[in-house]
C-alpha cells in the first residue's frame, strides 16, 4: 500500500511529525541581560559584594597555612621544587598578609569562616592570618630569603601581639569579649605549631566555649553568638576537638575524645558526617561534609600522637 502522502505549501513528503526548526536566536540590546537577575547570579554576587566593608582575608592566611603543610609533607628531596613552583602565591600572600594588618597590628573588619558582615574583627579573621604569617616565615626560610623571612616574620610578631592586646584573656569572638566561638581552636596546634600544648589561657578559653555553644543534641554551634535553633555544627564541633586533642592535660584529651565519639555517633545512615544534626540527633545539611571529615582525622592524629 503507499505510503500516504500529504501536501503542505505545495510540496510533497513522506507522512510524519512536522520538521522541527532550530530556534532563531533573540538580539537583546546592549546591557539587558544586566537589567534583571536571579538571586545567586554573577551581578546579584557582585552587588553583595560591593556592600561588604571589605574582603574576606581570612583566606589569605589559610592559603599560606595550606602551602606550609603542602610543602612539610613532601619528600625532602622535593620540597625545593615544589616551593619553586608556588613561590609566586607565596609572594603574593604574604604581601597581603601583611597589607591587611592596622595600626594595632590587627586586621580590618571582615567576614570569617561564619559568612557574614562584621564591623569588628573577629579571631576567625585574625588567627588564621597568624597562620598564614608563621607558616610564611618557616617557608622563606626554606628558601633562604632573608628579607621574606624578615617580613612575614615582622608582621607575624605584631599579629600576635595583637591578638595577646585584643582577645587575651579570655579569647572570645570580639575583643575583649568573653563569649567564645570555635576560632579559638585556630590558635592551637596544628594551625599554629609554635604553640605550648599547655598554653593554659587559650585551652581554658576552648573548654569554656564548649558550655556556651552546646546544643541539645549534644554537639556544638559555631559559637556563642549563634542562633538559638538548636542546631549542632558538625564542623565547629571537630574543630574544638581537634583544638583539645594536642593539649597533655585529661581534661583535654577526655573532651576531644567525648566530641569524636559524639560525632561518630551521629553519622548518616551511609556513614558520613552530615554538615548539621538537629536538636532531635537526626543529620541534615550536606552529607558528605569534607571539612568535617578532615578535621576528624586531623584530630585523631592528633590524638593519637598525644598519646
């Protein structure tokens, strides 16, 4: 039997589905697609951005904290060649490091790992850059540059001083605040190798903190400014354990060892860390979390080689 045949502007084809026209393409004047934007977007980013006092610059400090360990877990042989090849980052970095201190050797305002506006600095902002300025200094050393060693070992000292003028002794969120967060766990091994396992002021201030940032279900938010919802950290809370786990002291060890096994506890039914635990102990957020399963095992590491 033929094929039926039908006719459309005159010409004959096989029957079938109608052909299907690529679309034409929309000429939009210069400028429109800027005129609206989804929440998210590049432009809607940049405008939040532009509202920000300034920069985040806690980044700076944890990309030079970052290349000092990347560098210290080559084999020696390499380690040369591999600082070769990021020493401009190296530059870079302390160059900002050190550009980012005032007058009273602090930073400016920015926001830190918590994501938000700040009108004072935070020890988020400042104990990383610590880092970032200590493991500069060790890496110039490296290389033998004295005048980099001299720098970021200058800007360091004043830091630190800083830090001591400004959040000592109680080591809160703000200076001379006494309501803690997390961060204080970024003044202690291994972000800052140079410190005494039993630096009292900055343990007894971690230890403190876990009482003001406990949640119901056992573990901790970022810190005591955190909003009252009830919710668990799961990165903040392997933090203070990883911050506990260098110190000699029991008191120490026995609160690393209870935040491991909380977490441990409160895994996914797959067996990874969620990012958040709800007052009820069940896991929300993003699972797998990297940051916190890292921490995890630098904490256990720790808590091992304590031992």
């Amino acid at each position: 039997m033929a094929a039926r045949r039908r006719v459309r502007r005159g010409r004959v084809r096989p029957h079938g589905p109608p052909r299907q026209r690529p679309p034409r393409p929309r000429l939009l004047p210069a400028g429109a697609g800027r005129r609206r934007h989804r929440r998210g977007s590049l432009p809607a980013r940049r405008q939040r951005s532009a509202r920000r006092p300034h920069p985040q610059t806690d980044g700076i400090g944890w990309l030079l904290w970052a290349l000092g360990e990347t560098v210290d877990a080559a084999p020696a042989a390499a380690r040369p060649a591999v600082l070769a090849q990021f020493q401009p980052l190296l530059d870079r970095g302390t160059t900002a490091a050190v550009r980012a201190l005032g007058a009273t050797g602090l930073p400016a305002p920015s926001p830190d790992y918590w994501e938000k506006r700040e009108d004072t600095v935070t020890l988020g902002t400042a104990a990383p850059l610590l880092a970032g300025l200590r493991a500069a200094t060790h890496l110039y050393g490296l290389l033998g540059d004295a005048d980099g060693v001299r720098s970021a070992g200058t800007a360091g000292q004043r830091l630190s001083a800083g830090i001591d003028a400004g959040f000592a002794p109680s080591y809160g969120r703000y200076p001379g605040s006494s309501a803690r967060d997390a961060a204080g766990a970024f003044l202690l091994p291994p972000f800052q190798p140079g410190t005494a396992p039993d630096d009292g002021d900055v343990r007894a201030a971690l230890r403190s903190a876990v009482g003001q940032m406990q949640r119901p279900a056992g573990g901790l938010a970022p810190g005591a400014h955190w909003a009252e919802d009830g919710v668990s950290w799961t990165p903040e809370t392997a933090l203070v354990a990883l911050g506990a786990a260098s110190g000699t002291a029991t008191a120490d060890r026995t609160l690393a060892t209870r935040l491991l096994d909380w977490l441990d506890a409160h895994r996914t039914p797959a067996g990874s860390f969620p990012e958040k635990v709800l007052a009820g102990g069940s896991p929300s957020g993003t699972a797998p979390l990297v940051w916190t399963s890292a921490t995890v095992l630098l904490a256990l590491v720790t808590l091992g080689s304590a031992g």
